[in-house]
C-alpha cells in the first residue's frame, strides 16, 4: 500500500518532465560500461578476439599472483630524537586559530597528526562562530600544502632572497618622499594595521586603502550619512523575529554567514506546544541559498526591490508619524508590500531588514526602516560594530584616479587582487605598471602580483602568527599550526623589518598587545596569563574601544535609483557562490569540485536564467550564451533556474582566475578521459568585468542583452545523480524523499506532512537486539540550509579524493555525502528544500545480502560496515542500494609523493582501485571516543562522539548518538512527530532519519493523505 | 583427453605442489613475516634491558598506553641512563683494572654499541656533555612488527585492558634480537577475541573484545 502526497518533488526539470535523456540515467546505477568486455560478452562478432581477451585475462591473473609473492622490503620506524613533551606520535592535538578564509573570521580548531594540521573543524566556545565553519573554512587546510603557493620572494620575476629584496626596496624608498598607498582587503588585525600606518607616517600624503572584491562598502557608507560614523553593524539574527532580507544571501555568501546560520537557526526551534519561529521574507531576482530556505519568497528585480523597499519605507514611517520623502519606484506590489510592513510592525525592536544590493542610497532607506522599527541596539548593533568588512569603494575610486595622473610613487598591494576584481581591471593594470614601485604581498602568483616589480611571499594563516578585531571588543587571535618557511613572512613582520624594528614577527605581536590590547583586558592577571588564555583558547573578549559618537538619525538626500530592464535588455545579478566566493580560493581543487548548493553544477560559472527565458532564447542547459553589456561581453553556458525572476540572469563571480590552468589534467589518465579544461584554459570565466563603478560604490548588477552563439558545452550537473525516482518499467512511482509542513499545521498536528507508511506485521519477529550502543543519526530538514560545509568536512576527514570534470560527468564523483536539493511547484515560484544524504546505515541492508564475499556486513552497533580489503569490486551493492550513496574507486586516485597528500587523515585508509566505498559514520572516531573513555575509565557520554558533517554544521542540523540511551539527544529527535525516514514502506530500518522541514506560513498545508 | 585438458591439469598441479612444498619447508605465505628477526644500526638487547634490568616496557614505549602507536623510543629517552651508562659494567671494570696498572687517570670506557648513540644525539663522551657543534642525526630502527595494510591495531585498547605485551610479542625479555613472534594474520587477533569473548583465557575474563570488521578496517 502506497501513499500519495499532492505535492511533488523533483530535482530538475528534466526529472519533472521525465525527459528520455532522464529515463535513461535511471535505467541503471554505473551509466558507462566498460567497452571491450560489453562488446566481448555481448556481440555476435566480438572486435577482441578470444585469443587476445584469454591472453590480457591471463596475463592480469599471472601478474598479481607475482606481485603478490614478492616480499615486502624493509621498513623504518625513526624516531625524533628528542621528544617533545605533550606531543605522542599517533594521538591527534588541537590547535585554537581563526579562519582566514573570508574576512568573517570565524573560530576554528584544527587537528594536527605527526606535526601537521589535516583538519579544521568548529572551535565551539568562539563567541560568534560558535563551533560552525562553512565549505571554504572547511578546505583551507588543502591549501596549506598546496605546491603553487610561494616559498621565496620574487623580484622582477625572479627568485630572490629576503635579504635581497629587502635592501632592494629600501633603496628604492629611499628615493620615495611622498604619496605611498596600501591597497589591502578588509584588514582587522589592529596590529597589522598599526605597522602599515607607522610605515606610512614616514611619507607624507600616503594613505591605506581597504578594498574588497565583493563589497559591503554601501552599509558603511550610508551609516556615516545616517549616524555620523563609518560602521558595519553587527548584526543579530538570533533576535529577529522578522527578517526581511533584499538579495541578500546571509545564510550563504553575506557578511559572515555561518554566524548569521547559527544565530538564525537558533531562532527556528521548535519548542513547546504553540512554538514561536522566526519569520523569513527574501526578494530576489535570482535563487540564492537563503532564497531556499525563507518563509515566503517573492521574485523581483532590483528595480522592483527598490521600488517594494520604498513603499515599505513609507508606510513605516506613516505607522511611526515619522517624516519620509515622496521617493517611490515602479509598480510594488501592494499585497507584498502590506504583508512585510505588517509584520514588521507586529515585530517592533525584533526584526531585520538587509539588503546586499551596493548601494548607498538603497541601504540609507533600509537602514530608515530599521531606525523607526527601533531595531538599532537590537537586532544592529552599531556600538559594538563589525569589523569583518570595511572596504571603500571610493577609496579605491580616489586612488585610481591618483594613478592616473601619476600621483601615486609607490604602491604596496596584500590580500587582494584589484587586477583580477575591479570593474576597469584592466585601465588598473596598465596604471599599475606605470608606478615607480609596486610589491605585491601573496600567496600565489595572481593577476596583481605577476604584474608587481617584487612580490614579498606570505605565509598561510595556518603557519602565521595574528590578531582580529572581529567586532570591536572581540580579539580572535590566529597560531601557526606549522612553521612556515624562512623565506616566507607576514605583512607585519616585513615592514617592522623595513622600519629596523623587531623581525620576529610573534614579539612584533606580543609588543603591540602588551601596549595596546592588554589594557581593555578585562579581570585582572599578568600579560603573560593573559596571552597564554588568549592564545589558548584562540579569542579574547575585552573592553570594547572608546564609544565612538553616533549623531541623530539622519536621512541621506538621494533617492536610490536602480536601473530598469525591459524588453530584449536582462538584469545582471553578480553573486558569490558558497563555495568560490570572490574567487580568492579558486585554486582549490576541493572547493571547485563542490556542487553549488543551489544549481548543484561543479568546476564551472554559467549564466542562470528561468524557463521561460531560455525558452525565448531556444536554449537547454549547457548552450552557450553571449552575454552583452555595452561592449563587455562573455560566452558562458546556460543554466536554467527555478525560481529565477523572467528578468533576471544571474552569473557567479570569482571564477576565470589565473592559476586554475593546473586543474586541465586533474583526474584519472585513461584512454577515454578527456581533461577538466582545455589545456592552457582557466576555470570559468571571469565575471567582475560587468560590475560598475558608479558614484560612491560597486554596483553589481548590470543591464545585459542575451543572444544565442550556437555552441554547446555540457555543464557538469550532479542534481540528477543518485536520483531514487523508480524507473518506468518499475511503474515509475514517485516517492517523496523529503516532507515539509507551515508552521500552522504544524501546531494543529506536530505530526502534519508526516505521513508514515501502515506497515505490515513483520514476518521475521526475532530481530537483532542491539545491546551495546546502537548508532544513529538524525537530520532536521528544518535547520539544513543547503550550505554543505558538512560535505567539505566528510571529504577532509575520511580522505576523497577529487576526480575532474570529466568523470563527473560519468555520475563518478566520489563525496561521501551529497545535498540533494528538491524543487517542489511550478517554475514560477518553487520552494527549495535540502536533504543530506550519505549512507543510511539501514539495519536490514539491501546492500549487505548481495555482497558474494561479505565486504559489506552489520555491525552489533548498528553500522553498515565496508571493509575495503575484503571488497572485490562486484558492485552488486551499489546496484542494490536504494540510497544511491555507494561510491566506486574506478582508479586509483592518489598518487604517491605528492605534497598534497600531507593532508590525508592517517587514521583512515585511502582506497585504491577497484574498492566500493561509502560514508562510514565517521567510525574512526567513534572508535577513537570509546578509546579514550575505556583508557581513562569513565562512562562514553552523549555528544563525546562528534561526527565530521555534525561537528561543523552550521546549523546544528545533524545530531549523532546512540539509541539505545534514552535521554540522548538522538534518541528524542527519534521520538519527535517530525521524524521519518527515507523510503520507511520498504522497511530498511535505517539508521539515519530525518525532521520534517516546517515553514513559518499561516496556511494549513494542502498535501492529504490518500491511499 | 584433450592436450589443453592436460596443460591444465599439470599447471594446478604444479601450483598446488609449490604451495603445499611452501608450507612445508617454513616458507611463510605472503604477508606473513613471523620469526622476522632485522639487524638493527644499534645491537640494542631487550634480554639485557627488559630481562636482566627488569625496565618496564611503559618506560621506553610510553605511547602504548595512551596511543595508537608504542612508539620507538626517542633517543633522549636512552640518554636518561645513558647520560652516565657508557659501557657494561666488565669493560668498565677492565679500564679500572688497567690504569691501575698503568698508573694514570681513569679514562671513560665507551661501548662500540653506545658510540653509535652518542653520535647520533650529539653527546661528547670525553666532558661528558652534550656538544651544539655536533651535527645530529636521528636513529633509523628496522620496523619489526608490520601490521598487513588496512588495519588500525590500537595499543591502548589491548595495553588498558590488561593484555600483557608478552601476549602478542613473545618473551621480550628473553631476546638478544628482537623478532617477530606471532604471525600477525587476522585469524591469530579474531582467535584471541573469541577465546577473550567466551573466557577462555582466564586472565582476561569479563572483557569484551570486538569482532566487527570495523572495529579494525576502516
């Protein structure tokens, strides 16, 4: 007996549609066959002849049986002469830093095994992370051996010595008097910042400049207007009860985003029996992360947002008998507009209004609305600001100009790339050239520093020595985990060195607190103590720094006005993908092989647009579109996106970096693999070309027209991989994976949209007890963002390997977690839903009993077992396992001596050809949890076993433990009226479950149940 | 009878005969390194040090309580003794004996063995001290004990739950040179496991030892 839900679910289009192309990929679980042997066993006339099939046959059998005899060769144990005294080879230690993946800068821990450090993970007590990390933070330790980065300075080109490079510029600046610029990315660490302005105090009308990418500089700007100073609230989403965000996407690129996941999780608890959740408006043109997961999403191009936000603005400030100019926009729709200004106003101090549009007059009406709502000091918090973003669009506006005209001697260029980003990148590079002296402080060669005369290497953060302010009173402090090499130093440690001061940078550091930071210390302990506890636990809260003066309120002049689209001319919206960002980390291979949480696409940037637009077009995914904005114009792939506004075309950034030439052969060498880039080609194309420098900021949007080149280029999908839709021939039954409800059937019934199968009596009534522990995992749909850090975190801790484009496309990708991500409704307005899914861990496995030589059996704990030397590579389980989460080592992926491979976790067995593999439920640390607890002889307690996906979500979406005690926190995700699992009919009894998803809506959600 | 028929036959047999000649003449299966005994760099005795001196065996592998690994003792852990231990007790009496006789100063015997310790930590035996000029070079010991690949042996488990080293390694204590006692194979650790898990071994009885595969693959 089957149930039927009215609401379907569907992953693409083309699952939707049942496209031929779509039935077929179901047809079976390995789509490519192995050509010779299909031919040979299926052709009446084999093109292998059964000679030469006996001969190849013969010679593997002949040559492993020799290999196999060979003895292994002698082995050495070295041990360090002198041993530290905390440090026991095998046992991991931690490390508290802070992440320098993003200027958010989150609290990290990382795990260092033999010296090195192999994982990030959450440091939980750090005050605004709160144990979270995000994909990016996740992958920053494969950078760290990454063998592009730079060991030795370069001058003109070549290898050079600190040394060298040193008395090199220090002669050049001899001959420097004046106007000497540093051009940084938002820089909080005061002590930094305090060397660069010693440094510069030497030269008159010299100037630091903070420039980022991507831009907040709007929200800065406009609350100097507004308040009287230059600040970046800190922002409070766990105290909004409304939030209204316009295009911005804070729980996947927007200021700090796993702060903003954690805060805002925190408020979507379902507790008690009329629970109170937060309630979540977007607007935007295209599909973002947070567009996915709001309460109620209404499509709009940025004309139309303005055109709402001022209508909202309006009616604000008559409910608050405030004054508010006549500015109005086109068309708002009034339902909306009445729908969000009354719940703000029921919600009065408790909610939020944001905008990711750059622009400072949109954001002084934003910042109105929050300003009459009382929301200041609540839910913004502008005396205790941010510092995670301070860029300054006209800065950088001001110093191109100085350039030009040749006012500009020497320019120092750290943590930021404006030949790459900058809307007249290249007028900046020829500018650039034309300096006197240029140093460029990087990692890597990039588009700046190949231009510089000298390029100063820095070191990793994880091998460096810093402090950040991330908001005023909170110092995060960063340790090497590693030693960096010699030749490789820090900005602050080079210009104390140009200064003949200290060149240490660690005393450079220690220097700068002991005067500055240890007098905000708050309690009382020597300098010392208070580094050490510092340092120790990777933050410091101290007494935020003297209260700046805020004046009244006041309103900018300017209306906003945002350009109009019509007729054969699109919006362009620029955004950030989860896992690219601005494109600084373009080099990572972990990062690029990350789906996108929402189009799911890898190793590519495409151009998003609805259905209808490419049905006016005539494109399908994959054709190739000429993009077109006065002259500026790029040739990228169709992407066709639910949910995208008619309008609206949207294009991540961060992509078409130089450097990425090194992915064209990553992936196996075979005889059919083709390359993941055309030799010589960069991944993606680099969309920072259509942003505007207009007035006072970046715009990052644009008016583009589209046409049609004829060319095709598959993109590289994994949204129809490991589909469980049933294939025709089955009957084609559709069975609903994820289940949602609105909150007010969720109050009527808990258990509303959960409709569990009528199971029939069980004919094998003597079941296995599990007496021990019994594992299991339970994930809440309602909490899972889609943001998958926790699939970066699976891949870094149990060593997955990365496989190109190319064989992704063959469906080989070998993540042992995957986000399945569920469109449900017509194109025009979708709701987007998320669900982890890895090894289900079912006590009756389909996947055990077809195993012919048991490398896959159950565990007394409840755990799906893969034992890898017992695998012979049969793939009977992969075809069996309903879940599709079994993955196929099709090659041996690593290869021996690479630097790269510092990285794997020597606590897990890297896989080699042949072996099926799947997601283990971490039991490498399951079994290192019940170690240490049976080693110092106490009780294993709920929460001592953090998996990798659980411990650096975001969202504390996942929870693990053990079933069989009643009070753990897995056991009552258990027994809460959400909870389901995956294909519950077919009684697989798995071990990992799911919650209901539950949207804050008024309305009784229209799915029946029917038999 | 066909000629190909007759190949094969011939070739199982003379596989089979190898195998079974194999087993026979104490050839180990691949992978099956049991009675490996290696030279060392330094002819370190167990029989002296864990025999004669009765140094606990935590002394100098202090990880295998607390780690995955015993670990080879670093060479700062030799010199805790060795610092003023330079040579065995005859040859140092022979020195005594022989200045005697020769009527000068007591020279400091060195061991030919210990020498090799001393250059490796940088340890100048004529001030008895260690000298910063001297370049240091670690030790490179010859693994004995090999585990077969995909495997995760965890010493602290068998160590805190009261497993005696001599169980695995064999009287250590006994040997000149360290070798290889058990066979290390699967179905010697699964034995022990069962025989823990049903009493047999009177020891170690109420423990529960693990045969799930994952509680050593993965």
């Amino acid at each position: 007996m089957s149930e039927k839900n009215t609401k379907k679910y569907w992953k693409g289009v083309e699952e939707r549609e049942f496209t031929p192309e779509f039935a077929q990929t179901l047809e079976s679980e390995f789509p490519a066959k192995p050509e010779e042997i299909e031919d040979f066993l299926t052709s009446p006339k084999p093109k292998t002849s059964r000679r030469s099939f006996l001969k190849i046959a013969g010679f593997s059998v002949a040559g492993s049986m020799i290999a196999s005899c060979v003895g292994g060769s002698i082995e050495k144990s070295i041990p360090v002469l002198i041993k530290p005294e905390e440090i026991t080879p095998g046992k991991a230690y931690w490390y508290a830093t802070t992440c320098a993946g993003c200027s958010a800068s989150c609290g990290i821990l990382t795990k260092n095994r033999d010296g090195r450090p192999i994982k990030v993970e959450g440091n939980p007590q750090h005050l605004l992370s709160k144990g979270g990390v995000c994909a990016v933070g996740q992958a920053m330790v494969l950078g760290l051996y990454d063998t592009h980065r730079l060991q030795k300075p370069k001058a003109n080109g070549q290898d050079t010595s600190s040394m060298e490079i040193d008395s090199a510029i220090t002669s050049k600046l001899a001959g420097i008097n004046d106007n000497v610029y540093f051009l940084t990315g938002t820089l909080s660490s005061p002590s930094t910042k305090a060397t660069i302005q010693k440094f510069l105090s030497k030269y008159p009308n010299s100037k630091h400049i903070e420039y980022d990418a991507v831009s907040y500089s709007a929200i800065l700007d406009s609350h100097e207007i507004n308040f009287g100073q230059r600040v970046l609230p800190h922002y409070n989403f766990d105290k909004a009860d409304v939030i209204v965000s316009f295009d911005a996407d804070f729980l996947g690129t927007w200021i700090s985003p796993v702060e903003f996941t954690k805060a805002y999780t925190s408020g979507r608890k379902l507790e008690g029996k009329s629970p109170k959740i937060n309630k979540h408006f977007q607007l935007e043109g295209r599909m973002s992360v947070s567009g996915a997961n709001a309460d109620r999403r209404i499509k709009a191009t940025r004309e139309e947002e303005v055109a709402i936000l001022l209508a909202i603005a309006n009616k604000i400030a008559q409910r608050s008998g405030s004054e508010f100019p006549s500015w109005q926009g086109k068309n708002a729709d009034s339902k909306v507009v009445n729908e969000i200004v009354d719940s703000l106003w029921s919600a009065k101090g408790k909610s939020l209004v944001i905008s990711g549009i750059n622009d400072v007059n949109v954001q002084n009406v934003v910042n109105f609305i929050n300003e009459k709502l009382g929301n200041y000091g609540q839910t913004l918090d502008i005396e205790n600001a941010s510092k995670q973003w301070n860029g300054n669009d006209s800065d950088v506006k001001e110093l191109i100009g100085k350039m030009k005209n040749g006012q500009v001697n020497a320019l120092f260029v750290a943590d930021s790339n404006p030949a790459y980003s900058l809307p007249n990148s290249e007028e900046f590079k020829t500018l650039f050239s034309k300096v006197p002296l240029t140093v460029s402080f990087a990692e890597h060669i990039d588009e700046t520093s190949s231009l510089a005369k000298f390029i100063i290497s820095t070191p990793h953060f994880l091998e460096s020595w810093n402090d950040t302010e991330v908001v005023s009173g909170m110092m995060s402090v960063t340790q090497p985990t590693v030693p960096a090499t010699k030749e490789n130093r820090t900005v602050r440690q080079t210009l104390s060195t140009w200064l003949g001061e200290s060149t240490d940078d660690l005393k450079i550091l220690q220097n700068y607190w002991q005067e500055n930071i240890f007098s905000r210390a708050e309690g009382l302990s020597t300098f010392q103590t208070f580094w050490d506890n510092s340092v120790h636990d990777g933050f410091v809260k101290i007494k935020p720094q003297e209260p700046v003066e805020f004046t009244e309120f006041a309103l900018g002049q300017n209306a906003p006005k945002v350009q109009s689209v019509s007729g054969d001319s699109y919006e362009l919206v620029l955004y950030q993908k989860a896992a690219m960002l601005d494109g600084k980390h373009a080099q990572n291979a972990w990062l690029q092989e990350l789906s996108d949480p929402v189009t799911k696409a890898v190793w590519d940037n495409y151009v998003c647009l609805s259905q209808k637009t490419a049905e006016k077009f005539g494109v399908v995914n994959g054709d190739v579109l000429k993009v077109d904005s006065d002259g500026v114009t790029v040739n990228l792939m169709a992407q066709i996106q639910p949910g995208q506004h008619d309008n609206v075309v949207a294009i991540a950034v961060g992509y078409g970096r130089m450097g990425t030439e090194r992915f064209a052969k990553i992936g196996p060498k075979w005889i059919e693999g083709k390359g993941t880039l055309e030799e010589g080609k960069k991944v993606g194309k680099n969309a920072y070309h259509f942003t505007q420098q207009k007035a006072k900021n970046i715009s990052f949007s644009n008016k583009v027209q589209l046409s049609k080149t004829g060319e095709h280029r598959d993109l590289a999908l994994t949204q129809t991989h490991h589909t469980i839709t049933e294939p025709e021939k089955f009957g084609g039954e559709r069975r609903n994976m994820v289940r949602e409800t609105t909150l007010a059937s969720y109050i009527k019934d808990p258990s509303s949209g959960n409709h569990r199968p009528h199971m029939t009596p069980e004919l094998w009534e003597q079941d296995f007890k599990y007496e021990g522990h019994h594992w299991a995992m339970s994930i809440d749909l309602g909490k899972c963002t889609g943001c998958s850090a926790c699939v970066i975190s699976c891949q870094a801790e149990n060593n997955i390997p990365v496989v190109g484009k190319d064989e992704v496309f063959r469906r080989r990708e070998m993540q042992w977690m995957r986000i399945d991500r569920y469109y449900s409704g017509d194109d025009g307005d979708v709701d987007t839903l998320h669900q982890p899914v890895m090894c289900q861990h079912c006590d009756h496995a389909p996947c055990e009993g077809v195993c012919p030589v048991l490398a896959t059996v159950h565990s007394d704990e409840g755990l799906n077992q893969q034992i890898y030397n017992r695998c012979v590579g049969t793939r009977y389980c992969a075809n069996n396992c309903p879940y599709k989460v079994r993955r196929f080592n099709w090659f041996d992926y690593w290869n021996q001596g690479e630097k790269e491979n510092l990285v794997l976790n020597p606590d897990i067995t890297t896989r080699s050809r042949g072996v099926m593999e799947k997601c283990s439920m971490c039991v490498q640390r399951i079994q290192e949890a019940k170690t240490e607890a049976k080693r110092l002889n106490k009780p294993l307690a709920d929460g001592d076993i953090q998996l990798a996906c659980q411990q650096s979500c975001p969202a504390d979406a996942i929870v693990f433990g053990d079933v069989n005690d009643k009070e753990s926190v897995v056991s009552k995700a258990i027994a809460d009226a959400r909870n389901y699992t995956m294909l519950e009919e077919m009684n697989f009894r798995t071990g990992v479950s799911y919650l209901t998803k539950v949207r804050n809506r008024g309305e009784i959600s229209d799915d029946k149940h029917g038999h | 009878m066909t000629n190909k028929n007759i190949t094969i036959i011939i070739l199982i047999a003379l596989i089979m005969g190898t195998l079974i000649y194999a087993q026979s003449i104490d050839i180990n299966l691949p992978d099956n390194n049991q009675g490996y005994a290696p030279k060392q760099p330094i002819n370190f005795s167990h029989r002296l040090h864990a025999g004669d001196l009765q140094l606990d065996c935590l002394y100098c592998h202090t990880g295998a309580d607390k780690s995955r690994h015993a670990g080879v003792p670093p060479a700062s852990v030799c010199m805790n003794c060795h610092n003023f231990v330079t040579a065995p007790w005859d040859m140092v009496q022979l020195e005594e004996e022989n200045a005697k006789k020769e009527n000068r100063d007591l020279q400091i015997p060195v061991s030919d063995e210990l020498a090799k310790l001393y250059a490796a930590v940088g340890f100048n035996t004529e001030k008895m001290k260690y000298d910063e000029s001297l370049t240091k070079k670690p030790i490179e010991w010859n693994r004995v004990h090999n585990i077969p690949a995909y495997v995760y042996f965890d010493h602290r488990r068998h160590v805190n739950a009261e497993v005696s080293c001599q169980q695995c390694h064999g009287a250590v204590e006994t040997m000149e040179t360290l070798s290889q006692e058990s066979d290390l194979s699967m179905g010697w650790c699964v034995n022990c496991h069962r025989d823990v898990n049903s009493g047999k071994l009177s020891d170690l009885v109420g423990k529960n030892a693990s045969t799930n595969c994952a509680g050593c693959h993965y």
